[in-house]
C-alpha cells in the first residue's frame, strides 16, 4: 500500500476544501460556523473568502460584506 502525502506537509486544506468553504460562505454561512466546520481559525477562513489566500484554487471569492444572521 502506497501512501500518497501532500505536496505541502503542513497544508490542511485542499483546493476542494477551499472551493467548498467559499461557496459555504457566498450562501450566507458564517465565518465562525465555517471554521469550527474544518478546525482553522476564523481569519484564515476570511482570508480565502476574501481571496488574500490560496487564490487559485477556484470557487467564488466575496467581493462584498455578507452578514449572516445566527439563529437565537
């Protein structure tokens, strides 16, 4: 059995988990529901929302604020 690593060892996300947390977010999901979601913080979720990090990896970038109402 051959296992296959990562190119970046350090790297929890692939570019599918990226498009995914975008597309989350572009449907009105929270940052912080997103990021308990897949265990990183919440400023790394707004920063691939935003685009300032891993922009080629696809999926929509949000290019305006979005407020998402929580549930009380």
């Amino acid at each position: 059995m051959t296992l296959t690593r990562h190119p970046h060892p350090r790297r929890r996300l692939d570019d599918a988990d990226v498009r995914a947390i975008r597309e989350m977010r572009a449907a009105g999901k929270a940052l912080a529901d997103i990021a308990a979601r897949y265990n990183i913080s919440l400023g790394y979720v707004s920063d691939l929302v935003n685009g300032r990090a891993r922009q080629r990896a696809g999926g929509p970038i949000v290019t305006e604020r979005i407020y998402a109402r929580r549930a009380a």
